[in-house]
C-alpha cells in the first residue's frame, strides 16, 4: 500500500513477453508502480508519491509475525485459515521499518523502493539459509523478459530462451521459478528450493537467462 493514498486504480503501464508493470494512479496522478514476472518469487515497487507500506490481517500474534530482520531486509510470515506464508520486504539501500509489529508497516528509503518476495517455506518459518538465497537478488530488479522461439527443420524440436533485462535492456541475474514444462525439458541445475503450485512443483535456479527444448510430437503439443 502507501502512507498518503488509498483510493487508487491500477493501470497497466508496460509489459514484455513474460513481465508487466502495473501503475497505480489516484485523479490521474501516477502514485505507484510494481513489475511482476512470470515465475519468479519477486515482485518490485517503487513509489513516486507517498511510501510503500505493508499490510496484513493481524498485528504480531497467532496470524502473524517477524522471523528474520537484517539490514535493508524484513521477514513476515502469516497464518490465516490455516494457511501459513513467508514473505521477505527488501528495500533499496538504507531502508528503516516503522510499526513492525503491527498490521501496518511502513518501508523507508530514499529510493522509495522495495521488492516483495515470496518464500517457498509454507510447513513453517524459512530458515536463514532459505532465506538469505532470495534476499541476495532481491534488488536485482528485473524490468522485462525476451522469450525467443527457435525450430529445428531437421526434427521439429523447438528451442525456448528466456532472457531477463534490467531497466537499461542488459542481461541480469535473478532467481527464477521454473515450472514442470521448463524443467522437465532442460538441462539449467536448479537448487534445493522448491515449492508445489497449480501447475507443479516449480523448482528455482539462480540465473540472467535458461532454455528448454521441446521435442516434435506431430498433430498434438506437448503438455506439462
């Protein structure tokens, strides 16, 4: 959320071919922006107005609390409906939080930016080495995905990549989710972190770019 605004609507402001960023505007008035990418554990904002704030249902308690507070970085998990999930606030540079134990937390920094990552640790508290693997690409923000298409005439395989850019177009290095069809079809090693989703289990790897090839199967298309 944000301090000073909270009748705001979102509008898409720009996508790639597996990323957008959404802007929130109130009377017109861009507020905030976050980008989200497909399949990865990060989700980054950053304020033009105002500061970027966390909300949950509860205060400190049975359904929600802090498991980890290092530097730029804070770690909430909560536990609703018998649903328990960890979450790491990551600011950029210098950052400070305001009421951590309440269901309101504000993130201070000059850059007025932060990125919210998913922990994929749902039977409890993550552990710091779970924890300290994501927080080390938080801020390698990710601003758009090139996926390029590349068929073998010979045998009819084709060639996914995903390639992942910063602001300036260059190639960066983030943690990335990889879902059953990517996994299953490429050789990229993926770590010991994984976590079940509607599609499969994805499996993460640290990396700026993977592929996966897709055999020919005829009439039908491979499924995951």
């Amino acid at each position: 959320g944000n301090t000073d605004f909270s009748n705001m609507d979102a509008y898409l402001k720009h996508h790639s071919d597996a990323s957008m960023t959404v802007e929130w505007r109130q009377n017109e008035a861009a507020i905030m922006q976050a980008t989200f990418v497909h399949g990865s554990p990060y989700v980054y904002f950053k304020a033009y107005q105002g500061e970027l704030s966390i909300r949950t249902l509860r205060s400190d308690g049975n359904e929600k609390g802090i498991f980890y507070e290092q530097a730029n970085s804070l770690g909430v998990w909560t536990r609703v409906a018998g649903n328990h999930n960890n979450f790491l606030v990551t600011g950029e540079g210098d950052t400070s939080f305001r009421n951590v134990s309440g269901s309101n937390i504000t993130v201070g920094n000059e850059a007025k930016a932060l990125t919210l990552t998913y922990l994929p640790e749902t039977a409890g508290v993550p552990s710091n080495a779970l924890t300290t693997f994501f927080e080390a690409k938080a801020r390698a923000v990710v601003k758009t995905v090139e996926i390029v298409f590349d068929v073998n005439p010979a045998n009819g395989e084709v060639t996914v990549s995903h390639a992942y850019l910063d602001e300036q177009g260059v190639a960066i290095e983030t943690i990335i989710g990889l879902h059953p069809l990517h996994w299953k079809y490429s050789e990229r090693e993926t770590s010991a972190h994984q976590v079940r989703s509607a599609r499969g289990t994805l499996k993460f790897t640290q990396t700026d770019r993977f592929d996966y090839r897709l055999p020919s199967v005829g009439v039908l298309p491979a499924l995951p």
